[in-house]
C-alpha cells in the first residue's frame, strides 16, 4: 500500500512547529477538501502544522480523484437510524478495511512526529464522517496518546473491541450535527457508550438543524479543543 501524500499548510508564525494536526477527509473526498479549514484553525494555532493526506483507496462511487479509506458497501444510514449498534457482517467488513488502512496512516502519523521532531501529545486528529472512524480507531490504538481526537460526523466500528485493542487514552471532542442524513446523530451515542466504558475523557456536542457537515460553530469548539490539547 503506498505511502499517504495530500496538502499541508505550514505554521502562520513561519517558525518550526510546535505541534501538528492532521486532516482525516470524508467517504468519496480526498484531502484537498479539508485543507481548506486549515488557515481558520491556524488563526489560534500559529505554530501548527497541517496535513490533509489523501485516503490511499481509489473511491469506490466512481467519482475521478475521490478517495476512502475504505469500502461502506452495504451501509445504510436508516439501519444505523433503528438500531445503531446492530449492522452485522457490514461494520466487521468496516472494521477490517480500517484496520487496513491504519497500518498505512500510522505510518504517515509516525512520519510526521519523526520530520518534526515532535513528541505524540503534540499530534492531533480531525476527523470528518470516514474520517473520523479513522481518527477513533487509530487514536486508541497507539502507544503512546496523542494530544487529542476531533471528530466531526462520525461513527464507530469495532467500538465492542476497543475494551481489548486500547492502548492510550487520548481526549476526544465529538461534534455533530442533529439534521444529518449520511451519518444519523443516534452514531454520537453509541460512540460516547463506548469512550465511557472505557475511560476514554470526551465532550460531546449536537448541532441544532446541521446536516453532513462542518460549520462555524463546529470549528470554534475544535479550536478552542485543540488550543488547550496542543498548547
């Protein structure tokens, strides 16, 4: 599996940085999506680092240039809508594709930490949708915690394995938007069930009328996360 490339952005304050967050795009996107809310994050993070890699599978919609992380054939957003902890053979088909592809990201993640000469608490992730899936099964896992877990419009796989996978504790801000038809808010419970069961510290928190997406308000409460879990 190649190795992740995608866009970054270099710390507002020209100097060598200090910490690092990573983009983890969405389903069907790729990294240029989420580039883009680099520079509101680096008002408040000026010595952040950002990169924004590309998922390392070709979309499986079809779309020229779109990536995942892996495949979702077979997802059903009004399954996860009745019951969100029963999908069967679909979340472990999920699970093994994340497991997949967190053997390349944690590479890239290592990477990153070694060019930068940077300790993991001084690494973040921000997830979006397939992003964030992503985000949640490679943060627990690792070793050693790193500074935190931004999770927009996601979901968990393998959340009833986590009790045996988990090996650090980073702290996670799950936002969430009530109004979305990809991802259905119910997702936000289970993850929370989960991070509970396992000491994991989080806040979670429900955007009124918000469909599949990051908004304003969204992007002022991962900011003012990550300025406390970066500083």
């Amino acid at each position: 599996m190649p190795a992740l490339s995608g866009p970054t952005l270099a710390p507002a304050s020209r100097q060598n940085a200090k910490s690092a967050a990573i983009f983890l795009h969405g389903y069907g996107s790729s990294g240029d999506d989420l580039i883009g809310l680099a520079p509101y994050f680096a008002r408040s993070l000026p010595d952040t680092v950002f990169y924004s890699p590309h998922a390392p599978e070709p979309w499986e919609g079809g779309f020229f240039g779109g990536k995942q992380w892996f495949s979702l054939a077979g997802y059903d957003p009004e399954a996860v809508r009745r019951d969100p902890n029963q999908m069967g053979g679909i979340f472990q088909r999920m699970f093994d594709g994340a497991e997949k592809a967190a053997v390349i990201l944690n590479q890239f993640i290592d990477e990153i930490t070694a060019q930068h000469k940077l300790n993991a608490n001084q690494v973040a992730l921000i997830g979006f949708s397939q992003g964030t899936m992503m985000a949640l099964h490679v943060g627990f896992r690792r070793t050693q915690a790193l500074a935190g877990i931004v999770g927009f419009s996601g979901a968990m796989v393998g959340g009833s394995k986590l009790k045996t996978d988990l090996k650090s504790r980073p702290p996670v801000l799950l936002v969430h938007g009530n109004a979305d038809p990809v991802v259905p808010v119910e997702s936000i419970d289970v993850i929370k069930s989960v991070l509970s069961e396992n000491n994991v510290p989080f806040e979670a928190h429900i955007i009124p009328g918000l469909q599949h997406g990051i908004d304003d308000s969204g992007i002022i409460l991962a900011t003012n996360f990550l300025k406390t879990k970066l500083a």
